[in-house]
C-alpha cells in the first residue's frame, strides 16, 4: 500500500523565513527588541532579587548571631540558677521577681540583687542599643514585666510560634526600614521554678526574643549592586538592541537587494523571454516567408544532400521539370534530369559539375546547359550550385529555365548584324552619356575610330552651338522613359561641324530600372544649308543684308499684335532716300549700290536690337521699333538717322552725297487695320519729301488732304 508523505519543513527553512520576514518589515523589529528587554529584564530582576536575597542573609545572620549571644548569656543564667550583683543606681532589684532570696548581703556591708534571665536579658539589650542600632526585645503574650509586652509584628510572631513555625525574619517597610527577628523562648526544667505559677510547663513557649535592627549598610550595599547591575543591564540591553536593529537592518538591505537582484533578474529573464519568443516568432515568420519565397520563385530550386538525392524541390521546379513532388523527392538528381549533354550523350561522372557540388561541396555555376524533363525533352537552363552553410551537408541548385533569353540572344543577334552592316549612324550610351557602343556609320560620320569613341562622352562630340535647354530637354525626356527627337550639333575629327538629326530611345534589356539608350543619327547639314539659302533669299535684302519687304511685314504683324495686346505704342518710320538717283545716273551702279549699303548700316547704327530696318525696294527703308517709350524718342531717332544720312559718302575715290525724307506714324493698340498704319506712315513720308527733304515728318490727318 504506497503512502503519501507530507512536505515536512526544515526547521532552519521556516527559522530564516521568519528572520527574513522580520527584518523586511521595521514594524516586526519591535519583537526581537522586546525578546531583548524580556531577557534582560528578567536577569536584571533575577539579579535584584539575588541581591535582596544575600542582603537578607546578611541581615537574618547578624540578628541570629545576636540572638544567639543573647540566648547563650540567657542559658548561662539560667543554669546558674541567676547571678547576684551589687545594687546601685543601675541596678536595682527586679520588682517583678519573686524570689524569697532576691536580696542578700554581700561582704563588706554590700547588698546584693539576684539578677534572673529576664532581667539580664533587659540589660543587655538595653547595652546593645547604645552600643548599636541593634534593638533586642524579650517578649511574651503573657509578661511578668509589663515591659516585655509584643508589639503587634512581635504578637503576630509569638501565634506563629504556636502555629507551629519555628522564626520570623522579616524587612519592615516604613520611614526607616528594620530587618526583623524572633524566635520562640521555650519552657526549659530550669525555667520552671520563676514561670511555674503561670501554669507553663517544660517545652510551652513562654516567649520570645525579637532582635531588630536599621540595615543602613546593607541597603545601601544593596542598592550600589542593584545600580551596577542596572548600569550593566541597560548597557548589555542597549547593545544587544543596537546590534540586533545593526543586524535586521543589514538583514533587510541584503534582503531588500537580493529582492531587487531578483527582481532585475526575473526582468531580464522576461524580457529575455521575451526576446526568444519575439525571435521564435520572427524565425518561424522568416521560415514561413522563406518558404513563400522558394514555394513563389520563378527560379527552380533542388535541395541535394550529399549523396545527390534531392530532399526538397519547389513549385517551379516540378513545373519547369515536368514531375510531381513524389517522383523529384529520394530521386537521384543526376540521374533524372542530368544524365546526358544536349546532343544525348551520356555525360561523365568525373567532369560533371553536378558531382561536384553535392560531393566535394564546390560552388558550380552552368550558364548554358540542360536539364532533362519527364517527357524526356531537353530544357536549356542556368544553374547554381552552392553548398548549405557550415556544419550541414548538401546543396541547393537553383536553375532558371532560358529560353526566352535565348530567343532574345538571338534576336538581339539579328538586331546587332542589322545595326551594324545599316546604313544609318547608331550609338548605345548609358545613363551617365558613356558611349557603349558606335556602328561603323557612325565612326565615319564622325571621323573617330570605334576605339576613341567607346568610352567618350556624349558631351565630347557637342560643338557648342546647341542651346543648354535642349540637352536639359534631351536628358529629361529619355529619363523619364520617353523617345526624344531633335537637332544636335555635333563636332567630328576634323573641327567640321554636323547638324544631325537625333532619335533616342531608352531600352532595359533586363527590365530592370537601369536603361540605356540607344540613338539614330542623320546628317541635314547641307539639307538645312540650302533651306537657309532658301529661306534668306526670300526675307533678306541681297544688296543690303537687311530684312525685305516680305519678313517686315511679318514683324510688323506680331509688333501690331503685340501693341495690341500690351496697350502699348509703337511707331513706323518710311524713310526715302533723297538725290539717290542723280548718284546712281551719275556715278553709276556700283556707287548706287555703296550708297545703298551704308545708308541701311548708318539707319540701323541708331536703333536699338529689338528694332527692325528694312530696305523696302529702291532706296526706301522701313524702320519698325515695337516699344515706343515717348514720341520724342521716335523725333530724336530720326533726327540723328537724317544727320547720319546728309553726311558724304565715300565711294571709292569719289564722294557722294544725299539725304532724307523721314515719314513716322503710331500705332497705340487701337482697332486699326495693318494697312491703315502702313499708309499714315507713307502720307508722313511724302510730307517731309514736299517739304524739300531732309526732314521728318509726324502723321497728321491733315496730310490726307495733301496728298490727294
């Protein structure tokens, strides 16, 4: 039959508890200081009354040393039968003795008293007393001497005596205080013939002998032991109770830190704790996520342990492959899927690189080869083999199966055979403007062989002459994944420089946010060449250089518009160039035309470049200023161009001479026709040239009657 033992506690275990929790809380200090006091009061009284024993002592033995002195003379007598003495003054006979022979004579005339017991008794006491301050008392309950009557302590005794009690001592409390003594007289065969007649027979107590006296000495004895003891308790208490609160509080402090010691450590251990269940937490989380990343791969990933069997395989791989998890699972690797090369033949355990890695533990990469499938297709991939970290065997194999890049290698082969046997300027750069790659086309438009051109800039081959907004533009555009189209202006070899048509596109082979950026380049240099001659021989005078009629009147319109809009004026000035042609009838042509030429130059010399001078046809000049600050400025202008104009001009050994009709009209963003402004400014004109010359003239609506 089993038996169930109780927990027993260990004595010690409940002991320490007890201190311990004693000395934590100040409130239970007070019972081992009351333990203290209780012990040392309790010596301290067993000490007082030790004391007041041994005083006693003292005390019961002096007055039994006194009462057995007195007691011996007593017997002394008695056995004599009384003593006789010489009467005097102080000793006279005892009138309470009836004795026949109290009184006899003595020699020489002498008379002599009996002295009994009693009476000898009295005389000793009374020499006693005045010798000390001892007080010797012979009583009785029933005296003979009215003297020897008990007072009430000595009447308590004498029944006592009766009762049976053998003495009396005692310390009488009062002003002064006595120690006490009595014992019984007892009836003795030589007492019988003085107490016969009071009916005592031998062994009644007649009496009694009381001894007392003042035990000044001895209290005082008394009382400087029980001082020192005092004195030595209260020491002894005092420094017991400071060492034991010395001690609880010590107890307390290592109590209190190895509390806060454990509680620190119960912290640390749960935050610790904690910390592993965080890690536990996050390393399952990373498991999992882990597991998500393989299971969610577009990689094929084989786990291989050290003998070539695969242990794992993910979703892609049994996809890519063609098994299910059952059949890839305690397979042999190489046997199932890389047993041949892509012709069919049996590849070579000791050069396969498969082998390698889950044998000798070797990191392989193949980055063009095949696995075998189940329908026993081959599937060109790329694989990595690497061994698992230190202190585990086995591989991982992570495969991808390639052949989209194949296609895409081949297309790119294509592309790159057509780029480089085109005709048309190409070039790669990337995103820092490093040249990558240029086309034979391009190396011969640019005058560079491939060599200096791969690795160069962008920015090496700029002229210059390409304004900084349209790279800021270019740069822009093909960053933000977008086709930029445009005009460069290029610089070759040879310091020429090229005006090139420009198309660039960013590409991302990988589809990764790096691109680079592949251009197209066509030279318009003499194209644009000739549209400039083209354009310049229809809006430029050929003999001055200055705008003709055709571009004045296009800057006329937006100047017009422009008045318009602001609410801003503007003038038009028709200038006319006076005795022009008795120089060109007389000093021919050619001096005609100088004359031509340096009347624009000296026109233009006095406005400003936001201002237009034209030569209209002939030697009439136009001159356009779209933002008139005052109509004085537009007076002074011409003031100074017809100065300019009647100075001679030379022409080449000859001097010629002319001068100028100025016609000015404004133009303030009123609704006014083009037309309109045109012909005020040719009235104004042919005012100042009726004028005789050599003037200006401001529009006035009066003209128009002049004119017609």
């Amino acid at each position: 039959m089993a038996h169930r033992k109780g927990h027993v506690s260990d004595p010690w275990d409940v002991f320490g508890d007890l201190i311990s929790r004693i000395a934590e809380d100040r409130r239970y200090w007070m019972i081992p200081l009351m333990l203290w006091t209780a012990m040392v009061g309790s010596s301290l009284w067993w000490g007082w009354r030790t004391t007041e024993l041994h005083t006693e002592n003292m005390a019961l033995g002096q007055a039994k040393y006194i009462e057995g002195m007195v007691e011996a003379v007593r017997s002394w007598n008695a056995f004599h039968g009384g003593v006789y003495v010489p009467t005097g003054p102080e000793t006279q006979p005892n009138p309470y003795l009836k004795d026949p022979h109290r009184e006899i004579d003595g020699p020489g005339n002498t008379v002599l008293t009996k002295v009994n017991p009693a009476f000898m008794t009295r005389q000793l006491a009374e020499l006693i007393r005045d010798k000390s301050d001892t007080t010797v008392h012979l009583t009785s309950l029933k005296p003979i001497n009215p003297g020897n009557f008990a007072d009430a302590w000595e009447t308590a005794a004498l029944k006592a005596f009766e009762q049976g009690s053998p003495s009396r001592f005692e310390l009488v409390e009062g002003s002064t205080p006595l120690f006490r003594y009595m014992k019984p007289l007892m009836v003795e065969q030589v007492c019988i013939t003085c107490h016969e007649h009071q009916g005592y027979k031998v062994g009644d107590i007649r009496g009694g002998l009381s001894v007392s006296f003042t035990p000044t000495e001895l209290l005082a004895a008394e009382t400087r032991t029980k001082q020192h003891s005092l004195a030595v308790h209260l020491a002894v208490w005092l420094l017991v109770s400071a060492t034991t609160v010395a001690g609880l509080a010590r107890v307390r402090q290592q109590i209190l830190s190895l509390r806060a010691a454990k509680e620190h450590q119960d912290v640390l251990v749960e935050q610790r704790t904690g910390e592993l269940r965080v890690q536990c937490a996050e390393r399952k989380s990373a498991e999992e996520r882990l597991r998500l990343l393989i299971d969610s791969s577009g990689q094929g990933i084989l786990a291989i342990n050290r003998h070539g069997v695969c242990t794992d395989c993910n979703p892609m791989a049994r996809q890519l492959l063609g098994y299910d998890r059952e059949a890839l699972i305690g397979a042999h690797v190489r046997d199932l899927i890389y047993y041949a090369t892509p012709d069919g033949q049996p590849r070579d355990v000791r050069t396969c690189a498969m082998t390698r890695a889950f044998r000798n533990g070797e990191a392989v990469q193949e980055t063009d080869t095949v696995f075998w499938t189940a329908e026993g297709q081959t599937l060109p991939v790329e694989f990595n083999a690497h061994p698992l970290a230190a202190g585990e065997q086995g591989t991982v194999l992570l495969f991808t199966d390639i052949r989209d890049r194949k296609k895409a290698e081949l297309q790119l082969r294509t592309l790159s055979n057509a780029v480089e046997r085109g005709p048309a300027p190409v070039t790669i750069f990337d995103d820092d403007g490093v040249i990558q790659y240029a086309n034979q086309p391009f190396c011969d438009l640019m005058g560079y062989p491939a060599d200096k051109l791969i690795g160069a800039t962008i920015a090496s081959i700029q002229s210059g002459e390409t304004e900084a907004s349209v790279y800021d533009d270019f740069w822009r555009t093909i960053r933000a994944n977008r086709v930029w189209r445009g005009e460069l202006s290029s610089k070759c070899h040879d310091g020429r420089v090229l005006l090139l048509n420009t198309s660039v596109s960013p590409i991302s082979s990988t589809g990764s946010s790096d691109f680079v950026y592949v251009a197209l380049f066509e030279d318009i240099t003499e194209r644009r060449r000739e549209e400039d001659d083209v354009w310049c021989q229809a809006n430029f005078d050929a003999l001055t250089g200055l705008p003709n009629r055709n571009l004045f009147q296009d800057r006329l319109v937006q100047a017009v518009e422009q008045s318009r809009r602001n609410k801003r004026t503007m003038a038009l000035m028709y200038i006319d160039l006076d005795g022009f042609k008795k120089v060109n009838d007389t000093l021919g042509h050619a001096a005609g035309d100088m004359v031509l030429k340096e009347a624009g130059d000296r026109i233009a010399a006095y406005l400003r470049s936001t201002d237009t001078v034209a030569r209209l046809g002939g030697d009439e000049f136009a001159v356009l200023v779209p933002a008139t600050v005052s109509p004085r400025e537009i007076e002074f202008v011409a003031e100074r161009i017809l100065l300019s104009l009647a100075q001679p001009f030379d022409l080449g050994g000859q001097t010629g001479k002319i001068a100028g009709s100025v016609g000015i009209a404004f133009y303030s963003g009123e609704d006014e026709s083009l037309d309109r402004l045109v012909h005020r400014a040719d009235i104004a004109m042919y005012a100042a040239k009726r004028h005789g010359g050599s003037v200006f003239r401001l529009y006035d609506p009066k003209m128009e009657a002049a004119s017609g």
